[in-house]
C-alpha cells in the first residue's frame, strides 16, 4: 500500500510518499522557519500564507522523487490537527480536494500521535538517512517531546494507545525556545542552546526538577522562571528589571553555564518520568520523537538508562515531516479504520491523544 502523506500544522509544509507503513520513497519539506526567525517564533498568519505558496508544489515534488503518478497511490492521509488553525487548514483542504478529485481514500491524522512514527521507517532509496535495522517492537513506549507538546504515550499497537502523561504547562522545546530568548540565542533555541551547553559547566546554576501532581506529567514553566531569575542575579538585576535587556549584560562563558544548566536539568526531568513509565509498563522497546529527539544529551542519556532498544528517528525525521504522517496511517488502516469523508473532514486545533 503506497501512502501520499501531507503535514501542515505548524511551518512546515511537507508530503511524503511511504510504502506499507515502512519504506520511505520520498520525504519532501519546504519551511518558512527562516521567514519567522527576525520575529523570535512562528508567526501564524505569515506560516498559513507560505503554506498556500508552496503545498502544491511540495505534493508535485513528494510524487516526482518518488518517481510515483497518481495511479500509484492508494491513500492520502493528512494532518488534521494539533497545530495551527490557518495552517492545518490549508493541508487539509489541499488533501480532501485531492482526495476527491483524484478518487482517494482520506485519513485525518493526528500529528503529536504520528511523531512516534517516523520510526518505523526502516527503508528508503534516498541518500543520508540512518534508519533502523527493525521497526521497534510493541508495546511501545513513547516520549514525543517537540516545541507544542511534552507526552508519554504507551502503545500496544497504533490503534490501542493510552496518554500517560503530559505537560501541565509549557512543552520542553517551548522552554528551550523561551531559555533561548532570554540568553540571546537565535531561534530556533533547542539545537542553540544545546550548541552553547557544550561549552557550559551543568552544574554553574543551580535550577529546580518540578513536582507535578500526575505521576507521569511533566511541567517546565517553572524551570524557565527559574532561568530568568539566575540571569537577572548574574546580571545584578533585581526580578522587576525586563528580561529582553539582559542578554546584552551576559558574557559568553555565563551564557554557556546557563545553558547547560538549564538542559541538564530539563533532560532529567524527562528521563525521570520516562524511567518511572517505563519501570510499570515495562515496554520492549522505547521510541523518542518531535523536534527534541535531535538532543544529543537526551539521545545519550536515554540509551544509557533503559536495557531495551531505544529507537531514535534519523536527524532529519525527528522535527516535523509528513513520513510519519504516512506511516501512522498505513498503521491504522491494517487495524481496520475506516477512510474519512473528504467532503467534511475538519481540522481541530487542540486534537488530543
Ligand atoms: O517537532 P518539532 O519540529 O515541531 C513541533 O511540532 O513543535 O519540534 C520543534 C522543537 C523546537 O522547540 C526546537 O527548539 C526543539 O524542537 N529542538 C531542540 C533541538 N532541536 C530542535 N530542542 C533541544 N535540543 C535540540 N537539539
Ligand atoms: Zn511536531
């Protein structure tokens, strides 16, 4: 079964083209993150409208490199939320208009569930792509961690899922973006302070792990405080003084301390509550995903704590792509759901698990 997938939930704009749920034919991206970098983050209305520009061409550029026409394909699956309204939008649109016209089954997909499946592409034709030898084996538990949201997921299969945890406030690239700021780091600030932290000394500032109420739930608003506080005290500014002034008043060396600090204490707060899940749910295999799987540390730290294979998408395929988009949906499709209709298939911005 060959899947056109499409993701447009956040500033990327992406279609893929994946055979039976584990081979990668094509993996097309177009990102405006470079028009939203002089703002400091996505601009809603400037992603929607790059969205429109580049969707029809992307979908040409996932068929054409997957040396693929519209005869070969079975399905279309398409995000449908979380993420943007206008940017969901217009994948979904683009997707049932498709859908109709080219006489398609159509699958709305939920994009935080289908991060987790990026890894289970294990083969591809295109170059620079380190891929698992396996697809990792059920039950799955799953740590997506990205800039919209920080979740423990265990799978015993694609359909039959539970949400063990999440984020009771901010997502953990959320607090690497907003940590980012307040340093001074260009955004996107994940892989900036995670640059800078190498440089750094871990154990300079000290910062808080928070305490949440939910066994599993993660909460790093309260961290990223705790970041503005120690940088306003390096700075010799009391909590009143703004904290767009302070990047200014940072030397180097005090920049790479609090980031380091900041990520190590941000990455243990995840191994803690991943160990504990996986200490109860005892899973055979744990996959991480969404744009802070690139985390070297996390990466390191992971493999280090858990004796089952920890799955890890390639690079390039851990920050938002519409293979895993395909690759959910061929999932669901073998555990008998049912196609969407593409005359009313809605986008929903706060989709949950
Ligand atoms: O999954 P993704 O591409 O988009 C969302 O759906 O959010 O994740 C983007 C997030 C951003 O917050 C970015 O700062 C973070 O992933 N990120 C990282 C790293 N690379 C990207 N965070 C920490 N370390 C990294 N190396
Ligand atoms: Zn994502």
């Amino acid at each position: 079964m060959t899947i056109l997938g499409i993701e447009s939930s956040c500033d990327e704009t992406a279609a893929a083209v994946v055979v039976d749920g584990h081979t990668m034919l094509s993996n097309a991206i177009a990102s405006s993150v470079d028009l939203h970098t002089v703002y400091g983050g996505v601009v809603p209305e400037i992603a929607a409208r790059s969205h429109i520009e580049l969707i029809i061409p992307v979908v040409e550029e996932a068929l054409s490199s997957a040396k693929k026409n519209w005869d070969d394909i079975d399905a279309i699956a398409v995000t449908r939320g979380p993420g943007l309204g206008g940017s969901l939008l217009i994948g979904v649109m683009t997707a049932r208009t498709l859908a109709i016209i080219k006489n398609k089954p159509l699958y709305g997909i939920n994009h935080v569930m289908a991060h987790p499946f990026a890894s289970f592409i294990t083969g591809t034709p295109l170059k620079n792509y380190s891929l698992p030898a396996q697809q990792p084996d059920y039950p799955v538990l799953s740590l997506i961690v990205s800039g919209g949201h920080t979740q423990l997921v265990i799978f015993k299969s694609a359909t039959d899922y539970e949400l063990l945890g999440q984020t009771t406030d901010d997502a953990v690239g959320e607090a690497f973006d907003k940590v980012a700021k307040i340093i001074g780091l260009p955004y996107p600030g994940g892989p900036n302070v995670s640059k800078a932290a190498l440089s750094g000394d871990a154990n300079a500032i000290r910062l808080p792990i928070a305490n949440t109420a939910g066994e599993y739930d993660f909460s790093f608003s309260g961290l990223k405080t705790a970041v503005l506080r120690a940088t306003q005290q390096l700075c010799g500014k009391d909590f009143t003084f703004p904290s767009y002034k302070l990047s200014a008043m940072l030397t180097e060396a005090q920049k790479a301390n609090l980031a380091a600090s900041f990520e190590h204490v941000a990455i243990e707060a995840l191994i803690r509550k991943t160990k504990k899940a996986y200490e109860t749910y005892k899973p055979k295999s744990v996959v991480v995903a969404g744009g802070v799987a690139a985390n070297r540390l996390l990466r390191e730290q992971l493999e280090r704590t858990f004796p089952v294979p920890v799955v890890f998408p390639d690079i390039k395929l851990c920050t938002d792509n519409a293979v895993m988009i395909a690759a959910l949906a061929y999932q669901m499709i073998n555990a008998g759901t049912k196609p969407d209709d593409p005359y009313t298939l809605s986008t929903d911005t706060s989709l949950s698990m």
